[in-house]
C-alpha cells in the first residue's frame, strides 16, 4: 500500500517503519501523506493495541527532505502554507492517536525527526541517537513541530536549541525529557518491548482516556472546573465494562480479558 512506508504487524503491536534508508529518512510530500494516511488506519484497527514509530537504516529521521526543501524555496506562499499544514496535521495525526506510541530512535533524529519522535507519547533513544533543532541554519524555524518539542523539553530548553541548533546526544535528550531512556544500540528492542508489554497490561479505553486527561489537565490551573472535569472523566470510566473487567480480574487474581486479544 505504501512506498515510503513498511507496516508491520506482530499481534497487537504495529510498527510503522520508514523506509528511505538511502536518504535517512528523510520527508517529502509523499512521506508526510503516507504517515498520516498509517496512523488513522491503525488507530481505526482494533486489532492493534500500541504502534511503534521506527526507521530503517541509520537514521531515525533527517528531517525535510533537501529536494523537497529546494522545492519550498522556490514556491509561493500559497504552495509553502499547503505543505506545512500537511506537515503539521501529520504531527498532530500522530499526536493524537487513541493508542499508545513509541518512537524507536535509533539515529539520527533532526529538524522533523526530532518533531517525530516528539509527539510520540514515549520515545526510546539507542546512544548512538542525536537530535537536533537544525532549522535557524537553513533559515527558517521548527514551527510545526514546535507544540511537541515544546511539550517534550519545555520552554527553557528550547530557547537554547531552536536558536543555537546543537546537536543532542542521547544522554543529554533523556536528561531534558526529549527521551524517556537512552540505551546501549543492543538493547534497544529490548526496551521498547518492555515499555510494549507494560502497555499491553492497561485497558485500551483507559489509555485511550488518560491521553485525553493528560491534554485536559496539563498546564491547567486548579480550578473547580479542573477539578470537576476530573470528577466527570473517572465517573464515566468506573462505569464503563471496561473497568468493570479490571476490577474484577484483580479481585480474582488473574488476567483481563484484553490481555492477549
């Protein structure tokens, strides 16, 4: 179905794999179309529980593809508007998926790449992995990725790297909250299959719920509307068969029924 993309499906797990090796993944329009286009379907998949963000080769992600860039330059306003809101609904499509993301960093993620693994809700680096806001040096800003970067490392950070464009080894990202875990290249499946089996665990309407709190709530005040949003959300849910089959499996001491489905 796809010539930038490899999807590839094993139980509930679905990994979307880049696959531009040769030019280090990096997006033009045809990338951006076919990833959006794979994260509604898999979304809209019950079979699939959590999706893995990956990709092939080196590289995690370079960023903007040079060619696609060179294109941009020489297009009008009109053209450059189209391509960023393609790029940046593609952000938000991934973003905002009811199941649980991680992004796989393997390598190099720039510009883009950074904003990919970014708006994943749990991003595991290799240390071989960098990152970069590269953008100022082309010119130009990390506008549609800034809402995850922004999101991912705060304001603070960002000041530094959206200006200063230096690259971020593993280490340093896990230290700014940009990764949730840096480690050894060998052991990277390793973890994303723990943080996967550590999701598999949870009710796929309460993950689904709690990504919706977390936008709900987050740089909120506490309010008496914050607090009575969160009275209304765990009301709903305690009624739910969902949480009905939690708590009943707990207190029978074994498996929910959407464990292994």
């Amino acid at each position: 179905m796809f010539m930038t993309l490899e999807i590839e499906l094993n139980g509930p797990v679905a990994t979307i794999w880049m696959n531009r090796p040769d030019l280090h993944n990096a997006f033009d329009e045809n990338l951006i179309a076919e990833l959006t286009a794979a994260c509604v379907a898999l979304d809209a998949d019950p079979g699939v529980r959590i999706v893995v963000l990956a990709g092939r080769g080196k590289s995690f992600s370079a960023g903007a593809d040079l060619n696609w860039m060179k294109r941009a330059a020489n297009n009008g306003v009109d053209d450059n508007l189209n391509d960023a809101r393609a790029l940046a609904g593609m952000l938000r499509t991934l973003a905002e998926m009811k199941k649980p993301t991680i992004a796989r960093v393997q390598g190099a993620a720039l510009g883009g790449g950074m904003g990919l693994a970014s708006a994943c809700d749990i991003a595991i680096a290799s240390t071989r992995a960098v990152f970069a806001t590269s953008e100022v040096k082309f010119g130009i800003i990390p506008s549609a990725i800034s809402p995850y970067v922004l999101r991912a490392i705060g304001a603070r950070q960002a000041y530094r790297y959206f200006q200063s464009a230096e690259r971020i080894d593993a280490a340093r990202a896990r230290e700014i909250g940009l990764v949730h875990e840096a480690v050894a290249p060998e052991q990277l499946d390793a973890k994303v299959k723990e943080i996967v089996d550590a999701l598999i665990q949870g009710g796929p309407l309460a993950q689904a719920a709690a990504k919706e709190l977390i936008r709900a709530v987050g740089n909120q005040p506490i309010n008496d509307h914050v607090v009575e949003d969160t009275a209304h959300r765990i009301a709903r849910l305690r009624a739910t068969p969902e949480a009905r089959e939690g708590i009943a499996a707990f207190l029978d001491k074994r498996q929910p029924n959407w464990i292994g489905e």
